[in-house]
C-alpha cells in the first residue's frame, strides 16, 4: 500500500513469480526514489529477479508530471503487448537508420520527451544534490515522527521507511467512536489555513492523518509550524 509507504518482501515473491513462471514488477513509484540514498539500498533487495521495475521522478526527485521511468529486462515482450502497427506507422527496423518507437511501449501511443525534465533536475542539482535533499526529507520524516511519538493523545499509525507519516489524533477527552470525525474536522482546519496542505486515508476503517514530505523547499520549520497547526486544532476541536 503506497499511502502507508509498506514494502513487500520481494525476494520471497520472487521465488514464488520464478516456481510458478509469474511476470515479477515492482512498483517503487513513490519509495524507489529513495534508493539513490545510499544508506536506503535496501529496499531494492531482490528487485535483481524482477521482470520489470518503475519509479516515479515527479513523486519524490522534484521532476514535473509526468515521468515514470520504467525499466524491464523483456523489451520484446512488452512491445508485443502495446505494439499496434497500421502501416503508417511502420519504419524499417532492420536497417542501420532505425529508430526505437517509444509508441510500442505503453497505450498512449506517443512518443513524448518526458526525460527531459528530469535531465534538467539532474543538470540542476547534481545527482549529490539529489541524494541530499532527499535524505534531508528522511531526516525531517523522522523528526516529525519522534513528536508525534511523545506527544499525548496522537499517534503514529505506520511504520515511516521514507518521507511519508501516518498519524492521527487520539484525545482521551473524545469517545474513540468519535475519532474519525474529529480528525477529519483537524484535517479540513488545518488546509483551511492555507499555510500547509496534508491529505487523509483510511485504515482498517480509521480516519487517517497524511502529511508527505516532498517539496525542494520544505524546511524543518515548515513541518515545525504544520505540527502547531495540528496541535491547536486538535485542542480546539477537542473542547467544543
């Protein structure tokens, strides 16, 4: 589930997808960026037995939507799945002057430049550049985390591998039952200021805080003030 940032076991998927001859992807859209950090290697163990694997630039390497970059060790095989050839779109592959058409690799039968925004990024920061911000996103993502651990009356729903905290307020002043609207009142008060901007989920029929770290220019004060706004309304929402 990528709105609780969890991560599959993927070698002992793989060894399942290799017994029953099943096409392995992994999808790192979100946390596959996370691996340019060299202390996040990690969590691509196994991902050397998959088919196919994707991350997303514009999730978490400050890249414009939309890139995915995709990456598969089968390419005629995926070309056989997307490849539509009327003859006016044939080209001579077998001589020197042939091209690789991006159209015979996904629906949209296009052929966009969409590496060009992320070669900007890369231009821009340096891949060293890269790894620092998002480890600096890591790092803010924890911070966040040890507050709301010490704090009475929230809590931290989630593990948080990467930049992503699942929280919510659990006020013993308010019934449990009445949890999920109250946290859902914080929520709509908090984007109502217009000073930060969080999402929500649902698990296991809660009513879910999300706050995701990924701006290139979200500083710690910025999650600092995001935690006070949070704090108030639920003290606020907590007494009326």
């Amino acid at each position: 589930m990528g709105t609780v940032t969890s991560i599959d076991p993927v070698p002992a998927i793989a060894d399942i997808c290799q017994r029953e001859k099943v096409w392995l992807h992994v999808d790192g859209a979100y946390g596959g960026n996370a691996a340019i950090v060299p202390e996040m290697r990690w969590i691509l163990q196994g991902i050397d037995r998959a088919d196919s694997f994707v991350m997303n630039p514009h999730k978490w390497m400050f890249t414009p939507l939309d890139f995915s970059a995709f990456y598969t060790r089968h390419v005629e095989t995926l070309k056989r799945a997307f490849s539509i050839l009327p003859e006016y779109l044939r080209t001579a592959e077998g001589d020197t002057q042939a091209v690789t058409n991006f159209m015979d690799y996904g629906v949209q039968l296009g052929r966009r430049f969409r590496a060009l925004k992320f070669w900007f990024i890369v231009r821009t920061f340096g891949v060293e550049g890269l790894v620092d911000r998002i480890r600096e996103h890591l790092r803010l993502a924890k911070l966040f985390e040890g507050w709301v651990r010490a704090t009475a009356d929230w809590e931290v729903v989630a593990p948080v591998p990467f930049s992503t905290i699942n929280l919510r307020a659990c006020p013993r002043s308010v019934p449990e039952e009445k949890w999920n609207e109250l946290n859902e009142h914080i929520l709509t008060a908090v984007n109502a200021t217009g000073e930060v901007f969080l999402s929500h989920t649902k698990l296991n029929d809660r009513y879910i805080l999300h706050l995701a770290i990924g701006n290139i220019r979200t500083e710690e004060k910025h999650i600092a003030r995001a935690w006070e706004l949070l704090q108030a309304e639920c003290g606020r929402l907590s007494v009326e």
